[in-house]
C-alpha cells in the first residue's frame, strides 16, 4: 500500500474561496419568500423586487397555478423517464406542436431548462473542424456550449456586425467545415438588442448556421409576445427559456423538423435526462394562452423602462443601450455598486448590483429588471431613492 500522504486534498478550493474572499467577489445565496410577482421577504424585512426576470407576474398567475395542479392531478408530479423510453406524455408533443405554431417554426424541442439546451445543443452541432464566431456579451451557458464542442471560437465586438462581417469574409478564405453565428436577441445584462434582420442578411450572404438565444424577448417581444425570433425566417435555430417571462421553467429550441430530428437523436442533453415534469408542463401551456392576449402588460412594462431610463439620464445615470425591461444603472465601480444596491436595500428594494466576472470588469451595474406589474409609483419609489443616493455622492 502506498504511504498515505499527509496533503490537503482539497487545498485548491481554500485558494480559490480565498481569491474571491479578496476581489471582494465571494457569493453566498439568500433566501427570498415571495409574497408576490414583485414583492417578497428576506430575513424580517420586506421587499419591492426589481431582480426577477418574471416579466409578466406570470409566475403566480392562477391560470398557471391551476393547470399545474391539473397536469399533476392526470399525470403525477414526475414524468419518470427519458423522453426516448416512456417519457413523453400527450401534454409533452401537444406543447412542443403548439410552440411550433405560436413561434412560426417548423418544429420545437422541449429541454430542461436554457442552460442544459445551450450548453449542449451547441456541441451537437459543432466540432473541431467548425468555426463560431459569437457576440463578446452572450450567456455563460452559450460559452459553456461553445467550449465544449471544441470548436473553433471567436467574439466579435457587441452587437458590432462590421467587425461580424470582416471575421465572416476571413472565415470564408479558409477551410472550416461549417461557420456558426450565436447571439442574443435580448442581451441579459445590458437590455440592448442585436440587429435580428442583418444578422440573418449576413448568415445568408456567408452561409453560416444562425443561432439565436430569445430568453429575454419571448413573452414580451415580438409577434404576439412570442420573441423577436418568431416569425423570422432564415434564423437556424432559436433557444426561447421558460423561466423568465413565462413564469415556470425550462426551455425549447425551434427550428426545421430536419434539425429537431437530428438533436433526438444527437444531442445528449435531451437524450439522457429526465423529461420535463408535468406541473412545469402545465405552467408553460397555461402561459402559452396567455401570452398573446398580454398586448396591454407589455405596453405598460415598455412604458415603464422608457420612463425609468429617462429618469435616470436625467440623473445622469447612464443606462446604456438598453431598450427593453431590462435597464442597467452603469456605475463602473465594483464597491461603489455594492454600496448603491446597499442603499436601496435600506429602503426596501432589490436591485442586485452586477460585478465581474459575471459582467467585464470597469462595468459593474445594477441590473433592473422591470415587470408588468410593477406601478409607475414603484419605479418612481426606486428613481427617488437612486436620485437621493446621488445627491449625497457616496
Ligand atoms: C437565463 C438565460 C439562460 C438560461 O436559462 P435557464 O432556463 O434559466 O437555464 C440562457 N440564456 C440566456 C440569454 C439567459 O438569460
């Protein structure tokens, strides 16, 4: 027997914890008790929540609620198997038949969630001889995805489609045996939007594979609510998530019956894993009916972030390029950010400051994110009190 070796094993995650301990960038989760779509408790102290992604309140609707209790009632609280063995229920192809429709695509996938879609859909696709040139800011788990296909991998400026186009021209000199284009629709931290239209030019003109992630614009962009992927022919493949503003969790791809015939029988995130419950079944067609007759929340939500956004310019707050639900309130500083979120916590709000590496670094922010059911009161209540963190210039 070999002599026991008297090291720490686990000295490596001392280190790591360390380093974050001294960027000041250690994370701890809390937990929060929601009351509602955009109140809820921590520790003794209530909230008003600007952090959640749910857009639309969907999460607590009754509609949502009901179906899943429904669902569970006929079906069980879980679907026991792959989709491929005994999996699939009737309310399984009965979703994904009628996301097709909403969406205007050929067909759609149901997956687990958004991160388990991106992060192995992507290499499904790709492999080393591939080449993907991505958007600098797009989602950890399209990077995640990108890496693992072992790919080859470059980002062009945010939304900068020139500097897309000179990658684009360059790639074709060479011998790759594919080129993907990835982006998002909605861009999660910044509420600005890619150029959806050229980037399906350009995909055309190099004949590359699009691939978009709509998670911020489905529910309240787009044709119906349903993205600003819908609709649009010649993009590839669309990644729309359940978790935002549709109120419940998971995820889908759409994209020709062709493609979906090839990720059943491909892709090992959808492959080897259990098939989506049947509540969050419930919830997400519940929210699928909803959604189109939702014109009047996504106005007011639209409403809303134009108002917060020019509130806070006249603050001098920049809020960026966004122009969506999302409003980052740019502050650079990484402690200074933390100290804003602070103050706001003091009087009741959540807004969760936004540091590297989760953001590059010189850009920390809080990251708003408005909902339908917020009042103008509400927002006003935030721009007060981020207006009277200013005047006294901490
Ligand atoms: C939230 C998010 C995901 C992950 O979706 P989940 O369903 O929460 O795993 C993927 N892409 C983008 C752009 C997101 O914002």
């Amino acid at each position: 027997m070999v002599e026991a070796k008297l090291f720490n094993k686990f000295e490596f995650v001392e280190q790591k914890l360390q380093q974050r301990r001294e960027a000041h960038q250690f994370r701890v989760v809390a937990a929060f008790d929601p009351d509602s779509s955009v109140q809820g408790t921590r520790g003794d102290r209530s909230f008003l929540n600007f952090s959640s992604n749910d857009y639309l309140g969907l999460s607590k609707h009754p509609h949502l609620i009901e179906t899943a209790q429904r669902y569970t009632q006929r079906y069980g609280t879980g679907a026991t198997a792959s989709r491929l063995v005994t999996g699939t229920y009737p309310i399984h192809q009965q979703l994904e038949h009628q996301l097709a429709i909403a969406c205007g695509y050929e067909a759609t996938l149901l997956f687990s969630s958004g991160f388990q879609a991106n992060s192995t859909v992507l290499p499904a696709l790709l492999d080393a001889s591939a080449l993907v040139l991505c958007d600098r800011l797009v989602h950890n788990s399209l990077i995640q995805g990108i890496l693992a296909s072992h790919a080859r991998f470059m980002r062009y400026r945010h939304n900068d489609l020139t500097h897309l186009k000179s990658l684009l021209e360059k790639a074709a000199r060479q011998s790759y045996s594919r080129i993907m284009i990835v982006s998002e629709t909605v861009f999660s931290m910044d509420g600005d939007r890619s150029d959806v239209t050229a980037l399906v030019q350009l995909a055309q003109d190099y004949n590359a594979i699009l691939y978009l992630d709509d998670a911020h614009a489905l529910g309240v962009m787009g044709k119906q609510g349903m993205g600003l992927a819908a609709h649009q022919p010649g993009i590839d493949i669309v990644v729309g998530t359940f978790g935002k503003a549709f109120g419940a969790f998971g995820a889908f791809v759409a994209c020709s019956q062709k493609l979906r015939d090839y990720l059943v029988n491909y892709c090992p995130g959808f492959i080897y894993t259990t098939a989506l419950p049947p509540a969050v079944v419930g919830a997400i067609a519940a929210a699928l009916e909803l959604v189109p007759t939702l014109g009047a929340e996504r106005q007011h939500l639209n409403h809303l972030a134009d108002h917060l956004r020019q509130q806070l310019s006249q603050l001098n707050y920049d809020p960026g390029n966004s122009s969506s639900q999302i409003v980052p309130v740019m502050v650079g500083d990484e402690a200074k950010t933390l100290r804003l979120s602070q103050w706001l916590e003091q009087r009741g709000m959540l807004a969760i400051a936004i540091r590297p590496p989760t953001v590059e670094p010189g850009t920390a922010r809080l990251r708003v994110a408005l909902s339908s059911q917020h009042t103008v009161a509400q927002v006003d209540a935030l721009i007060h009190a981020i207006g009277e963190w200013h005047e006294s210039s901490h």
